[in-house]
C-alpha cells in the first residue's frame, strides 16, 4: 500500500466486481436522503463498542457512501482508496469482521490520510453488508483511541448488527420494488380509465356467485345507477328497456350454457339510449358452471341515430324522386304543347330543368331539411342581389324555407324572372322588378311575398294563359294553404304569394 493509500490488488479486485457493483446499483440508495432506521442501527452499535463514530457505509467503485453515521457532522462520504471498509469487504470468506485494534501499528493503514489526518483513526471495527449475496458495503465502529483487545462476544453483536443491516436493505429495496411496482400498476390503469372514458367504454366484471358487478364511471352514467353503492346485476337489469331485457337475458343464458361471447343490443330504461353489449366468461367452476363474466359497453345512440336518420333521407328521397319526375314529365308534356318546335321546346324546357335541378342540389345539400329564402332568390338573380342588385329592389328577412315551399317557389321566380327579360321590365333599358315580403299570422303563420314589375312596356292581359303563367299559378300546388295571385296592371305584372311556414321552434 502506498503512502496515498492506494488499495492492495486483492482488494481492489473485490471492489471493481462487476456482480458486487451491479448489486449495489441494483439498490438504487446511494445519494439518497437520510434513514432513521439504519441511524438507529448505527447509534446503537456505537453504544456496545462505547465508540465515537459509527457508520453503515456502501461501497462504490470511487467512493464509499455513508448510509448513516453517528458522531460524524456534514460528512455523507469518502474515497474508496482510503477505505478501511473496502478491506472488510475483500476478507476471505471464513472471517467476517476486520478489526483493527491500532492503526498506528497496522502496516496496511499506519500511512492512511484518515489515520495520519481528521479523523485520526486509531481503533476500527467493521462487518460486511451482504445483500443478494453480495457485499455491498459495511456497519463499522471507529475511535481515536487505540484498544488492547474487544471484549468476548463484542465481534459477534458486530456480524449480527451487519446481517440486520443486510436484511433492512433486501427489505427496504423491495418495499421500494413493490411500491413501484404498485405505481405503475396504477398509471396503467389510470390510462386504461382514462382511454375507456375517452373512447366512452363502460367496462364491467360480474361475479356470477354473488351477483356483485364491478363497473368503471363510464358504465354507471350510462345505466344512470347512483355512485358509490353497490352494484348488482338485477340493477343492470332493472336499468334495461323493458321491451330488451327478454333478450338480454336469454344472451346472457346463451353465453353461459353454449361458451359463446356475449352480444346484445339493447335501450336503457331511463333515457332510451342505445348500448352494445360485448362480454365473455372467464373463469367456470369444475362443473362447468360460469363464476366471473366480464365485458365492456358502448354507447351506440348516435350511430343508431345517423343510420335511422339515413334510411328517413332515403325514404324522403325516393319520395322526391317521384315527385320530381312526375313533375318534369307534366312541364314537359305543358311545354311541348306550348313549344311544339324541338329548338323552341328545348329552350324553354331546359331553363326549367335547370331551375328545379338547383333546388334540388340545394336541398340535398341539407339533407332536405329546408332552404333559405336568400338562397332561392340567388338561383335566379345571382349571388349578389342584396350588394349588387341588377335593376331589382330586393326587401325582406331571411326565412327558412321547407322542401316543396322551396322547390315550388324556384320555380315562380323563374318563370316570373324567364317572362321579365322577355316581354317585362327587364326587357328594356328603364324597368325595375321589386321583390319584398313579410312573415304573418292569418291565422297561421306564413310568407307574404310580392313580385312587382314597373317601368317597362305596357303590359295588358293575354287572352289565354300560356305555359309559364300556368306554372306560376300551380307551382305551389303541393303546399297547401297556399296561394298565388298573378296580375296583369297595365304599369306592370304584379304576382302575390302566399305560403304558410312551420311554427316557430321555441
């Protein structure tokens, strides 16, 4: 040994160990915040071997770490190369505890900067710390005073202090195993509950034998059953639609005698909402008998819902269809009767196809549930009509408007619009064409709405209604209740338009 204290090649061996280092890394105390129970363990063998210091020291490749030490102040560790405990540990294996009874006198540490320097070593006893067959570290004793000899039985109390410390370890690090363990088990299943609650899963475990079922939040909101109290199976069952639970019921019985997998579709009692059903037995008695079955719940409403909703738009649709063919077909049939030529037939016709094909665009766009005033206005004046209107005056509220108002009215405005450019006000360079309306009650409430055209030729009454004047007058013939006043003023055509409206949503 050198006069710096390096460590003798066998001991060095002991301490560079790879087993002895990854058992201690393996505890995963080193730098960690004090310990009353080895501060205990410390004091005590203190007092036995009537010392000034006493520690229980880990030993790492550089440094030794003081797990606990009594009578040292502000000190948690030390080299490794000055370490009386390295030597404790590299003992062969038929002695178990180094005493040094004068370090002065000891040609392994008479050079030793803790010997020559603070704290003056002079007696020094210590035991290994073994822990998962490793020696890990040290319980140590140490004074300034040089001793003759120990006392019978003091080495033996030593040994038994260190094997305490040993067991405290292996304890300590496997409550620390266990609450890790313990940890992570329950992030895991926080983010199991987590991932059911955002996917809306109610998850549950029913214990056949008992009739208890543990559930997750998620599964009691969805049968509405109270937080906190137990929960059984007949209470799921009392939360089921009456008009489901027969079939619930013969799932459930279905699963138990044939093994298959539980699926079942079914209403909620209280609120009439849809869930689906998935669950399994898992465990069955030596008879065969189902003891656990569990399963999860999914809230299906809103699927059930869009898939009613569709077949509703289909239905409505080839509802529309019909009509709207049947339509085509009699302004057809008008118009070629009117327009007998195929030039002439085809350009009237297809101004009309045209405006009934809009409509329907429109309509479908919102799945036929109405359009906007505004919208049908546009489809024939043009998008810009309330900024930049084209010799028209446009006055009124938006309103929604129902499929045949809608369609019925698209095609008023095109005929009155078609007859404005050919023969009306917009077929000079002066006219104007005003279109105002008003929601009334008489009694019922409805649209109120005026075409008015002025300013252009003289206008008088044709001696026979042509086509277009026809399909103003009917084209709302489907909305009944409503009414269309077509008139011939001399200053200009003038239509008013009756349609009755929904009642207002509160």
């Amino acid at each position: 040994m050198t006069d710096k204290g390096d460590l003798p090649d066998d001991v060095r061996k002991v301490v560079d160990d790879p087993g002895r280092l990854g058992a201690l890394a393996a505890l995963d105390v080193v730098d960690s915040h004090a310990d009353a129970d080895f501060e205990r363990l410390s004091r005590t063998a203190a007092f036995i071997f009537k010392a000034e210091i006493a520690l229980v020291t880990l030993i790492d490749k550089e440094r030794q770490w003081f797990r606990a030490c009594f009578g040292v102040n502000d000190v948690t560790e030390a080299l490794t190369e000055t370490s009386f405990c390295a030597h404790a540990i590299a003992l062969p294996g038929d002695e178990d505890t180094l005493v040094v009874l004068d370090a002065t006198r000891d040609e392994r540490f008479k050079n030793n900067p803790l010997v020559t320097g603070w704290p003056g070593i002079r007696f020094y006893a210590g035991a290994a710390v073994i822990v998962n067959g490793q020696k890990v570290g040290s319980l140590c004793v140490i004074s300034s005073q040089p001793r003759d000899a120990l006392e019978p039985g003091l080495t033996e109390q030593l040994v038994s202090l260190a094997a305490l410390s040993s067991t405290l370890f292996a304890l300590k690090d496997e409550a620390r195993v266990r609450a890790r363990t313990a940890a992570a088990l329950v992030r895991e299943e926080w983010r199991h509950a987590l991932t059911l609650e955002a996917g809306k899963v109610g998850s549950w475990v029913w214990d056949v034998r008992t009739g208890e079922v543990a559930c997750n939040d998620m599964f009691r909101r969805m049968y509405e059953l109270p937080e906190g109290e137990t929960v059984r199976v007949e209470d799921v069952l009392g939360a089921t639609h009456p008009g489901d639970r027969p079939m619930v019921e013969a799932g459930i019985e279905a699963s138990f005698r044939d093994g298959e997998d539980y699926s079942a579709e079914a209403r909620t009692a209280a609120t009439g909402r849809w869930l689906t059903m998935r669950g399994r037995v898992y465990q069955r008695d030596a008879e065969g008998n189902p003891l656990v079955m569990m399963g999860v719940v999914i809230d299906i409403s809103e699927g059930k819902q869009s898939a009613e909703h569709t077949r509703l738009l289909l239905r409505e649709l080839n509802h529309r269809v019909k009509n709207t063919l049947a339509m085509i077909q009699s302004v057809a049939r008008q118009t070629i009767r009117q327009n007998p030529d195929p030039q002439d037939f085809i350009d009237a016709f297809s101004g009309r196809l045209r405006t009934i094909s809009d409509a329907h665009v429109l309509l479908a766009d919102r799945d036929w549930l109405g359009v906007q005033l505004y919208e049908v206005i546009a489809s024939q004046l043009g998008p810009g009509f309330r900024t930049e209107p084209d010799r028209a005056e446009v006055r009124g509220e938006d309103v929604e408007l129902p499929a045949d108002h809608a369609l019925g009215l698209g095609l008023i405005l095109h005929e009155l619009t078609t007859n404005a450019h050919r023969y009306g006000a917009w077929s000079g360079d002066q006219g104007m064409v005003s279109i105002d309306w008003e929601i009334k009650h008489r009694p019922v409430r409805g649209l109120s709405l005026t075409w008015r055209e002025s300013g252009g030729p003289d206008v008088s009454r044709p001696a026979e209604y042509g086509m277009g004047a026809r399909l103003i007058e009917r084209s709302l013939a489907k909305v009944l209740d409503s009414e269309v006043k077509l008139s011939f003023d001399p200053g200009g055509v003038v239509a008013h338009i009756w349609m009755p409206l929904p009642a207002e949503q509160d």
